[in-house]
C-alpha cells in the first residue's frame, strides 16, 4: 500500500491520504508506505527559484510516521531519476523497487519525465502490472484547498495561527544543538544552535517559542531564524533560540523549536550594543507572552 508525493509539511491534506493509506492497509493486510524525494524536484530542476522549505527531511518522515506510515522511500531526486519515462517510473520503481499492491494518489498527481504520466496511466497500468489505484479528494478549509503553497505563504507572512491550522499541528522545526560563536553567551543571552538544512526556509525572523526535547515538558524562549546581518556575512542561515533561565551546555541535543508568534523581522544593527538591546527587549516581549500580559 503506497502512497507517492513531496509530503512537505505533512499538513491536513497529507494526512487525510496517509490517514486512507493505513485503513487500506489494514484491510488489504499490506505494509502502508510512502515515497517522497530529496531534494524537492523544483530544487533539482530551477535551484533558484526553488520553493521555501516547510520542513526538513528528518520532521518530515517523522510527520509521516506520526501518521502511521510503516515504510517511508526516500528517492534521490537526480538526473537518472528525473529522466525515466512514466513508463519506466511504473516499472522500475513501483513495480520492481516497491513492490507496490494499492497506490493511493492526488488528484494532481503527476510523474514521469516531463510529468507525462498521469492517473489515467496508472489506471491503464495497473491490471498488468498487479496494481491498484485510488484517488483522493483535496482537503479544504475555508473554502480553499489546503497546500504546501499556502502554507508556505503563512509562514512568510509571520501568520502561524494559519499555518498551525493548515498544519493540523503547531509548525515546529526539529535539529541537534550545534556549537556557535558563544557571542550569545558573551552578551548575556546564551543560545541554542540549530542548523537550517536548506537555502530558503519557509519563515524568518524573530519568534516566541517553545523548545521540547529538554527535560520533561517544554520550556519558553525566544528565536531568530535568520542571516544574522549583525554578526556575520556568511549568507548561511540559522536558528539560534535562547531560553529563559537556562544555561546548561546540551551540545548534540534533538530538540523540537514550536513557533508561537513573530515578534519581529531580522534586522542589521550598528552596534553589538544594539543588537544586545534589542534582543532584551525581544526576550521582555516573549515573557510577557507566556505569562499572559500585553507583549
């Protein structure tokens, strides 16, 4: 029992399918499975205008293990892989890499070099090649269908209470705690480094957050995804999170950051001073967020 997309985000829409792929499954008494692909197939094809990240590899395949998926295909998306025909995709890689009994698809589903094949051809496959197909509708919430795009465009625009619902779940970013510069530390405000996999993440800025993965429960903070115009020239991003009254050294840590609101856009300051200011007064607002008073 398979299922085949990008799962970016596994928001409602995806786990409406993945939520069909394991009931299939268990009548059919089948494996449910999934296939998704790195790097996204608008990154291999157009690098520069490759869509913001949702999620990484790791929260993704998570998402889909959280929704009952026993077997997850990650597929190099590559120049051999983008060249097959729709045919030889059937073949090669339903057939013969995945044995697949019942795919469960989209309604825009496409693959296939040039993404010739479509569900028709999967229809017209499947008596052959011993494989069934089912369509599922999209998902929608206000009238509008629920998506990787919109939920990108509510990142972007710092509106997580849109991107939470299409979601199904807070938006969280997941990543093992990386030694820094220690200028946090050095100007009173330590932090917790994660890297951000991909060149163009879905938000940026400065953030109230919950941190999990530190002890039981979470613990309140505040973020920045950024650039880090200030301090470093690099281009590199990266998700550097203090918490509130909390100083241990947990290098190598998985932790989960859950975003709650932005606060503010990433700016350049003149001064280490400034930079030091503003992040007090980012800290100040965050607090008063988690203890209830106007931010």
């Amino acid at each position: 029992m398979l299922s085949i997309g990008n799962f970016d985000g596994v928001h409602r829409g995806h786990r409406a399918l993945l939520q069909r792929v394991v009931e299939v499954a268990e009548q059919r008494t089948l494996a449910a499975a999934a296939m998704t692909f790195e790097p996204h197939p608008r990154e291999y094809f157009a690098p520069e205008q490759t869509p913001a990240r949702i999620c990484n590899l790791r929260d993704k395949v998570e998402g889909l293990r959280q929704a009952g998926i026993e077997q997850v295909f990650v597929q190099h998306f590559n120049r051999d892989f983008a060249s097959l025909t729709a045919e030889q995709f059937i073949e090669r890689i339903l057939v013969q890499g995945c044995q697949a009994r019942h795919l469960l698809v989209g309604d825009d589903f496409r693959f296939g070099a040039r993404r010739a094949g479509d569900v028709a051809l999967l229809l017209s496959a499947g008596p052959r090649c011993g494989f069934t197909v089912e369509q599922i509708a999209p998902v929608l919430l206000g009238g509008e269908r629920v998506s990787s795009s919109r939920i990108r465009d509510a990142l972007n625009d710092g509106d997580l209470a849109l991107a939470d619902d299409l979601l199904g779940h807070p938006y969280s970013i997941s990543g093992r705690v990386l030694h820094g510069l220690k200028l946090g530390r050095q100007i009173g405000f330590p932090t917790l480094n994660l890297r951000v996999a991909h060149r163009r993440p879905a938000l940026h800025g400065i953030f109230a957050v919950r941190v999990h993965g530190i002890g039981p429960g979470s613990r309140p903070g505040v973020a920045s995804v950024g650039l880090r115009p200030t301090v470093d020239d690099s281009g590199r991003w990266l998700l550097e999170v203090h918490l509130f009254d909390f100083s241990d050294e947990v290098y190598g840590r998985l932790i989960k950051v859950e975003f709650v609101r932005k606060l503010r856009d990433e700016a350049r300051f003149d001064s280490i001073q400034e930079l030091t200011a503003a992040i007090q007064r980012d800290a100040d607002r965050a607090r008063a967020l988690f203890h209830g008073t106007p931010a």
